[in-house]
C-alpha cells in the first residue's frame, strides 16, 4: 500500500516537472497540502476498511455462535416436545387403565352388595327358621319342662338341653320310659323340618366313674349317651340317619362349677343342637 503511495507521489511530481508551465510557490505549497489531504484520507481508508473487515469478522463468528444456539435451541426445543408428546401419551393411557381399574372396582363393588344383600336375606330367613322352630319345639316339649328340659336359641342354632335324670336312670345308657317321650315328642317336630342339621351332644359332671363295667371314664359315658339319642331317633322315630351327628364332650364344658350336686346335676346332660342348613350361604361365600 506504501509502495503505491510513493509511486503516486513520483506520478504528480513528474508532471508538475513536465509542464511548460513553471508553478509559482503558492500553487506549488497548494499541491503539496493537496497531496497530504490525499495522503490523510487514503489512511483514514485503510484504517476504516481494516475497522470494516474487524467487524465484519467479529459479526461472521457471532452470527456462528447464534446459529449454533439456536440449533442447540430447536434440538432443545424438539426433544421437550417429544417428551411432551409421550407424556401425554402415557397420561393418556394412566387415565385409561386408572378409568378401567376404577370401572372394574366399581363393578365388584355393586357384585359384593349385591351379595351382601343375598347373605342378608339368607342369615333374616335362617332366624325367622330358628325363632319359628323354638316355638314350635317349645309347644311340642311343654310338658318336659319342669323334668329338666328346656329350649333357647344361642349363635343362630336352637338348643334343646335335657338333664340326664330325664332320659337316663343314675349311671346307665338306656333311656328311660320318660326320656323316650320326650325324644318321640321331639322327632315328631324334627320329621316336618328336613331343612335342620341335628347334632346330639353328651356331657356330664366332673365326678369320676365307678363300677360301670365297660364304661370307663366320662368321655365314654357322655359318647354312649349320645350314640343312644341318636339311635332312638334315627331307628325308632325314623328321623334321617343323614341328618345326625353324635359328639361326646364328656365333664370340659360344664354349665356350673360341679362344686354342689345341683350344680352338677344341670351338669349331666344331653344338648341336641338344631341349625338350619346353609347349603345356600356357603356357596355364596365361596364365589
């Protein structure tokens, strides 16, 4: 650039030498100021071309830098929307599976009350059953009652309790003239409820056994007491045998402390226990 400057100067001194015309000092000094004018502008216009070239340099790397961000921002952006996009997705299927789930409980739900209702209706029949089969038992059994017998209802089932001294003579297994009146009195009303389970049960006091031959202990005197209930009933009452159940409790589930012998008389006893048959409940609670 200097070069071309000096060659410049060369070029105007040779024509003012050139001319036939001779310059006067004023004119010569005019050209001379001309020249450093020149001179002067032609710097100011490299410095600015270089301060153009600078910013230009300076705008290319930050228009670079932009454009770097903002692929940095698009891919930014496209990877929030994808993510957007399959969080709806899986919302959308939350809500689907939370909507059948609660759909499915719903229903269940409506299948348990109805169910309940179904129980609750089953168990209203069994008592209103149970109540009409103690009035019935204790009208038939009336006259029994002041022997020692006597009717109540506990947990849903109908208890009939009947003192030894009703059915069996002291110490033996046979039942008496008395006891098989009461027990045909009972039969008649258990014939017209096929719908009763019946299960006889032996029990007698805590005094021990003795001299009764092939009766050993109170287990075996309360099991032959009840197998000779349940004998009477199923072959001379004809009551069916499908129906009965005979259990021997022997002295562990006393009515009263065994302490006096009015306490173990209540003590001896034959319970026949009658429950309604629930063949029906059963097979719901199983579902």
């Amino acid at each position: 650039m200097k070069k071309i400057l000096s060659l410049f100067s060369i070029l105007i001194t040779i024509i003012a030498l050139s001319s036939c015309v001779v310059l006067s000092p004023k004119k010569y000094k005019a050209l001379l100021a001309k020249q450093d004018s020149l001179n002067t502008g032609w710097s100011q216009a490299q410095l600015s071309n270089e301060s153009l070239e600078q910013r230009i340099s300076r705008l290319r790397k930050d228009t670079a830098s932009l454009n770097n961000q903002l692929a940095d921002l698009n891919a930014q952006y496209s990877e929030m929307e994808r993510n957007y996009t399959k969080l709806r997705s899986n919302s959308s299927n939350e809500i689907n599976q939370l909507s059948g789930n609660l759909n499915k409980v719903s229903e269940d739900l409506k299948k348990r009350e109805q169910r309940l209702k179904e129980v609750e209706e089953i168990l209203r029949k069994r008592d209103e059953a149970t109540n009409q089969l103690k009035v019935k038992l204790q009208e038939a059994l009336l006259g029994f009652t002041k022997n020692g017998l006597t009717v109540e209802i506990k947990n849903g089932k109908v208890y009939v309790s009947l003192t030894d001294k009703l059915l069996f003579p002291s110490g033996s297994i046979i039942i008496d003239e008395k006891g098989k009146q009461a027990l045909t009195q009972l039969a008649n009303v258990l014939k017209q409820q096929p719908e009763i389970n019946i299960a006889v049960e032996g029990h007698t006091d805590s005094q021990k056994i003795n001299n009764l031959g092939q009766i050993k202990d109170n287990w075996d005197l309360s099991v032959l007491r009840s197998t000779s209930v349940v004998r009477f009933l199923t072959e001379e009452q004809k009551v069916e045998s499908v129906r009965m159940t005979a259990t021997g409790k022997g002295e562990f589930q006393p009515l009263g402390s065994n302490a006096t012998a009015e306490s173990r008389s209540k003590n001896r006893r034959i319970e026949i226990v009658l429950s309604p048959k629930l063949d029906e409940l059963y097979d719901l609670i199983k579902q």
